[in-house]
C-alpha cells in the first residue's frame, strides 16, 4: 500500500496494520498495539457556570474535564490550538477554527487547508519535540493515544486534552466541548444541528422496519477485520436500521471467514480504497473472492458495497455523512 494510500485512510485500519503485522505498510502506526483500545467515552460534562446550548459567548474562566477526568481551566479562549487526531482536526475545522491551528498529525487530510498545517508525528504518539515546537496552549489528542502517550507529552508540561468517543452522541457532544472552550459556540452549533438533521433523516426512513425485516449486515474496514459491540460504527449500524452479524463480540477484530458464511448477512459493507499489502487486491474483490462466500445472500445479490472510510470511522463532523451512506446501502429503497 502506498503512503498515499494512508492519507486518505483511516485510523482503524491503521490500527489493524499493526495488528496483523504488516510492518512494511504502517512505519509511521507501529505503536498502536491492541485494536480493543479503541473506544471509550467522550468529554466529561463541562464544569462550569455557563449553559452551553442556550449561551453563545462563553463566560471565561472555564473549567472543563476532557475524558480522562483532567481538569483544565480556560482565562480566555486558547489562541494556539494543536490537533494530533484527523477526527478532531475535523471538527476543529469545521467550527472555523482554521487560522487558530498550529499543528495536525501526519495523517490529517481533511479539510484540504489541514494538509498545509505543520505536521507533529503519529497519531499514537507524536513527535515531542515538534509538539513543543508548536507552542500550542492546548493539543487535542483522540480515541488512538493510549494514556501513557498523554502522561509522557504531560510530564513536559505540554497540555494535552483527550477525547475518546464511543458514540455518535460522543462526538456531537465533543464538538459542543470545542466550541464551548474556544467561544465558537454558534458554529459548533451550526454543526450539531446538521449531523442531528441527518441521524435523523435515517431515524424517519427505516423506523417502520419491522424487527424480523431487519438486514444482517456485516462490515469489512481492513482485510479480515470488522466491528464488533461497543463502539460507534457498530452503532451507526443500528441506527441505519440493520443487525450487525459480527455484534456478539466487543471492539474490532479479525474475522472467522466460516462464521460470517453461517450468519448469511443481507449487506455486506466495506471501506473503499483498502488494498491488502501481501496480495495487493482491493477489500471488494478479496470479499467477494473468498471461499464459500459466493453462497453469501449479499454476495449473491449483489449487495456489497464499499463507503467512504474516513467518514465512516472518524467520528467528526462527518460521522453522520457516513451513516447516510450507510443507510442508502442497506435500504437504497428507503434512504433517499
């Protein structure tokens, strides 16, 4: 897989690359090691007088929690904003906070501005020295820092504010965080409102599904791994209104090619642009040129279908983006 490849790809896969070894391919991801820490909570709720969904000018000082129970107090909206997580990068972003950022992860590619920010290292753990360099009043780490990384970039006074969202109310909830910190509540708004709007818009399509019409759906992110319980892609399946056949495990793992053969899934869906590193062959032709799943309903009729991976697994502002898409897969007669 070419680096090109990874700009546009996402951190789950990232994080099965390691997994599996493929050391050739994820140079710059080798410290993510265990696929079940991805997950967790969002931000705690902000301590603080303030009431975030009626003000629109935040009331300085502020006291804020961020997932790991820290307390962080802001005098004034921080001026010098570093973001090592492509997922919050997005949503830092999208509440115009574009000329405040002084730094992005390797891996941040979107928006297209994020691209020409100064780059601080890997998603697991960045390069401390260019973190200092930034000199940053707060760095933004996401759901792939483990707590040891965040202790590290601590102990040298660099102020690290983690989130770790599970849920698509996690990331909504983030995003309502940044802009309650950085006194851009309006937009952050504006944002929420959208991504509500779609959820939704899938929420009103599929509610007349009857339980036993449901779709089984299985998802493929990385070649041999799919999600389980627990975490938000297996939440954006449920609500786009299908049964994940791969829920009655926890987190993200690697498949048992015969198991998703006997749960006979209706929709198959996978995350386009994925390239296995050995054989060199897109996710769509190793699914759908595996042994025995040519017996697959979904692959039989046709139903595998590849999503947009970051917006499926990046849970940002475009997460609901990727649950319409999601929806439009399973039932393209319902989800306009």
């Amino acid at each position: 897989m070419k680096q090109s490849n990874f700009k546009k790809g996402l951190i789950l896969t990232l994080v099965v690359a390691t997994a599996i070894s493929l050391a050739a391919c994820a140079k710059k991801e080798t410290e993510i090691s265990d696929p079940s820490k991805l997950g967790g909570t969002g931000t705690k709720e902000p301590v603080t007088s303030a009431t975030p969904a009626a003000a629109k000018k935040t009331t300085y000082p502020l006291t804020v929690k961020d997932a790991t129970g820290k307390e962080f107090t802001f005098d004034k909206a921080p001026e010098r904003i570093a973001s090592v997580s492509p997922s919050e990068t997005e949503s830092l972003f999208a509440i115009g906070l574009e000329a405040s950022i002084v730094g992005v992860s390797d891996f941040d590619d979107y928006p297209e501005a994020a691209k020409s920010k100064p780059k601080l290292g890997s998603i697991t753990k960045p390069n401390m020295e260019a973190v200092i360099a930034a000199n940053a009043s707060i760095v933004i780490s996401g759901i792939s820092m483990d707590a040891k990384a965040v202790d590290d970039l601590r102990a040298v006074n660099i102020n690290v504010f983690k989130v770790d969202p599970k849920t698509l109310d996690d990331a909504i909830n983030n995003i309502q965080t940044f802009g309650l910190i950085t006194d851009h509540q309006e937009q952050a708004e504006k944002v929420i409102a959208k991504m509500k709007a779609d959820r939704q818009k899938v929420v009103d399509a599929v509610k007349d599904v009857k339980q036993e019409n449901k779709k089984k759906v299985y998802m493929e992110f990385a070649p041999g791994w799919t999600v389980g319980s627990g975490v938000f892609m297996d939440e954006l399946i449920t609500i786009a209104g299908g049964i994940n056949v791969a829920a009655d495990k926890a987190g993200w793992y690697q498949i048992s090619e015969e198991k998703i053969i006997q749960q006979n899934p209706n929709v198959i869906l996978f995350a386009n642009g994925i390239v296995d590193i050995k054989s060199k062959k897109p996710l769509e032709e190793i699914i759908r040129t595996r042994g025995g799943w040519d017996a697959i309903d979904a692959v039989k009729n046709k139903r595998v279908i590849g999503l947009d991976q970051n917006s499926v697994s990046r849970p940002g502002p475009r997460l609901t983006d990727g649950l319409l898409e999601m929806a439009k897969g399973i039932y393209p007669e319902l989800v306009k």
